[in-house]
C-alpha cells in the first residue's frame, strides 16, 4: 500500500530533550498534520485513577517505557479516528522494536505507509544540561527552555516536569540508550533515517527538516 504523492507520514526519532514536541508543533502549523504523541497521553494517564494510570505512573516515576500494550491501543485507536487525507506526526513512538513492528501492523491496516523518520541526533551532555532546565506549563502545557517562573506564552505557572528531575534524568537516557536506540536499525534497514543535527538552534533544526520532506 502507498500514500498519495502528497501525504506524507513521518516519526520524529530521538532522545528525551531533542526538541522533538517543539518541532513537532512547529510543523503541524505549517503542514496540518494529525499528531501522536505517546508523552502527552503518558501524562494524561498519570492523573487518572485507574490500573492503567498507575502502571504509567509507576513506569514515569522511574524513567522507564509505560507498558507497550496500554501505549500501542491507544496509538492504534488514534489512528482509526483520523482524517485521512492528512499525513500523521508521530512524536515519541515507536519507543522500542516491538512498538515500531507494531507501528508497521498499524499503519498497514490503515491503508499508510511510514514515508521518513528524523533522528535529531544529540550530544548526551548538552541533553542533560538542557533537560534540567526545561519547564512545563501548568496552564497550556508548553514546554519551555525558560529560567523565569511564567510560561512566555500565557504567563501561566511553570513547573518542572517529575520526569525531567536529574536522578529520572539518567534514567531515562539509559532506557533510551538499551531500548530505543536500537529503532534506528530497524528504520535504517529500510531506508527511512533521515538524520538531522539536533544541537542547532531550533529554526535551523526545523529548516533541515523541511528541506529533507520535500
Ligand atoms: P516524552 O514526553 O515523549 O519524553 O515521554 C515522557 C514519558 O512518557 C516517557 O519517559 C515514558 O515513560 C512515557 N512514554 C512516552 N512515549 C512512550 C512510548 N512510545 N512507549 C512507552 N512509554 C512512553
């Protein structure tokens, strides 16, 4: 199965702090994709009072993968509900090999194919630096690189994420390092990486994107 000329459906693939929710949303104002994103679902699970909310929460708390079943429903049932006359962005999945093997079931069963994947490749000091400074804001959700206490988009309050504390930190780099790292093979393999240098100024990282979807 093949999409149409111009459909496109691209993963953006890399480690925690990459920039891959911030380039996500800057090209889906400028191209109108339907979005993915496994993070913003794990944190909405996080709050709910639940078995599956639990398991997310238990998973979180120490940097490591949610259950692929609980992930892999909801990607599948996300998909089920687009439009399908837009390309989809996935944002933070596939997150190991058996969610990528999954993803390729998924998508197959939707009539798409997977067209690229951008591995924004980092430097892991500069993610370190760069993870515990980040905030989230409590009132829009936005991540930001901010030192203030307000979020520059509402004013809203910033916090920093329970995940994005040093000693979570670390332990999310190594279950990146272990479990999803090896998804770049997996992709390699059939020609899909596009790899992009991650440690640029946010514009640049999204102009060579671009450049490389056309
Ligand atoms: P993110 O915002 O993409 O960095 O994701 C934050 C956290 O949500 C991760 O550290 C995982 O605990 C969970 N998560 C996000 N995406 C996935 C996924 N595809 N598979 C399993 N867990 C995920």
């Amino acid at each position: 199965m093949t999409n149409s000329a111009n459909i496109k459906n691209i993963i953006l693939f890399g480690p925690p702090g990459a920039g891959k929710g911030t380039q996500a949303e800057k090209l889906i104002s400028l191209m109108g994709f339907e979005k993915v994103a496994t993070g913003d679902f794990a944190r909405e699970l996080m709050n709910e009072e639940s078995e599956r909310g639990e398991r997310v929460r238990e998973a979180m708390k120490n940097g490591q993968l949610a259950p692929n079943e609980i992930i892999n429903e909801y990607v599948a049932e996300k998909i089920s509900n687009f439009d399908e006359n837009k390309g989809i962005l996935f944002d933070g999945f596939p997150r190991d090999l058996a969610q990528a093997e999954e993803l390729e079931k998924i998508m197959e069963k939707a009539g798409r194919i997977i067209d690229k994947v951008f591995y924004i490749k980092c430097d892991e000091e500069g993610l370190i630096k760069r993870l515990e400074k980040r905030r989230l804001c409590t009132e829009c959700g936005k991540i930001t690189d901010t030192a203030g206490e307000t979020c520059p988009s509402c004013g809203g309050k910033l916090i920093q994420r329970r995940d994005d504390e040093p000693e979570v930190i670390k332990k999310r780099l190594v279950e990146y390092n272990e479990k999803t790292k090896p998804v770049i093979d997996y992709f390699k393999e059939k020609g899909l990486i596009v790899e992009v240098n991650g440690d640029q100024p946010i514009e640049d990282v999204h102009k060579e994107i671009i450049q490389n979807l056309r």
